[in-house]
C-alpha cells in the first residue's frame, strides 16, 4: 500500500469512527426517551427513521475512501457497504454491551463515548482490500475479545469484595460465611453482647 493509499485508508477508519462515536450515543439516548416517555412501541418509529440516517451518515464517510475500497466506488455499491458496516458495527457494540455488563467500568463517559465508534470502524477496516489492515482490525478484535473475558471478570470479583467488605463493616458483629447452597433454609439469629 502506498502512502497516499495509507492515508487514504487511515482516514476513512477515522471518519466512520467518528462519525459512528458522534451518532450512535445520540441514537442510544433519544431511544431511551423515546422508550422512557411512550414505552417501546414510540421507538420503534425513532428507531425506523434513524437507521436510514444512520446508514446514510456511513455512506457520506465512505466518500473519501472511493479509490481506496472497492465497495465504495459508486453510490449504490457505498449505500451497500454502509450498510454491511451498520449491521456488522451494531453486532460489535450489542456484543461488547453484553460481553462486559454493567460489572465491567469502562471509564469515563467520554471514553465509552469514543469506545462506541471502534466496532464500526473494525467493521470498515474488513472491507479495505489490504491484508495490513484486515490484519490489524482481526488483532484490534482479538484485543477486545481477550480484555473483555479477562477484565471483566476480575472487575466483578472486585466489585463482589468490596461489597462484602461493606457488609462488614456496617455489622461487625456478624461473620458473613457465604451465601449457603440453593434449597438450604437459612435461620439468622443474632446474639448481641
């Protein structure tokens, strides 16, 4: 790849990234007020109307990289592309809110800002037809997949001893043991001296 490709390439991954980190939270909270405010069915009409808009603001990113990814070459062939990157980016983001929880803390609003962008742009990244990049959006996926089976349960190990030494120091007085096996009776009985 020359470096006129290079930075082609570079900054159509830095486009849908920021055009996808800037968009979706909008699109995430104005369906939950949406939802918040009439139930699930008021979204459904947001959510229609935003997809579209959503798969339009992909294709106007895609401009830039017409000589770099085929797929982005014509209008028809971009909308497509835009497209296969909402679909595949979503998956990412839906995959990563499931994978890491509300036990994973993931930093600062800003940064979970800048977090929501990176799934649309590994997604873009398949479609550059350079192996460097397709290789580099597997291992930034490997990253991901790997930092989120290990962080995550860690954090929420932490989280489960912190709470238990809150527990403990409201009520010295008691020893916590554990929760007991499910189907056991549990009796608690305080003596206070």
């Amino acid at each position: 790849m020359t470096s006129g490709r290079g930075v082609l390439t570079a900054l159509h991954l830095f486009l849908v990234w920021a055009t996808m980190a800037a968009a979706m939270p909008v699109l995430g909270f104005e369906l939950v007020v949406t939802a918040w405010g009439g139930g699930a069915g008021a979204a459904v009409p947001v959510l229609a109307l935003s997809v579209p808009l959503m798969v339009g603001l992909l294709a106007m990113a895609g401009i830039p990289a017409r000589t770099v990814v085929p797929l982005c070459g014509s209008v028809r062939r971009r909308l497509g592309w835009a497209a296969m990157v909402f679909a595949l980016g979503t998956l990412g983001v839906l995959a990563g809110l499931s994978a890491y929880g509300g036990d994973v803390d993931l930093g600062s609003a800003g940064t979970r800002v800048a977090l929501t962008g990176v799934p649309y742009a590994v997604a873009a990244a398949f479609f550059v037809p350079s192996r460097w990049v397709r290789l580099g959006a597997v291992a930034a996926l490997a990253a991901g997949v790997v930092y989120g089976g290990s962080i995550g349960p860690v954090q929420a190990q932490q989280r489960r001893h912190a709470a238990e030494i809150a527990r403990y120091r409201e009520h010295p007085e008691l020893l916590y043991l554990g929760a007991p096996p499910p189907g056991i009776p549990v009796q608690f009985t305080c003596a206070r001296t």
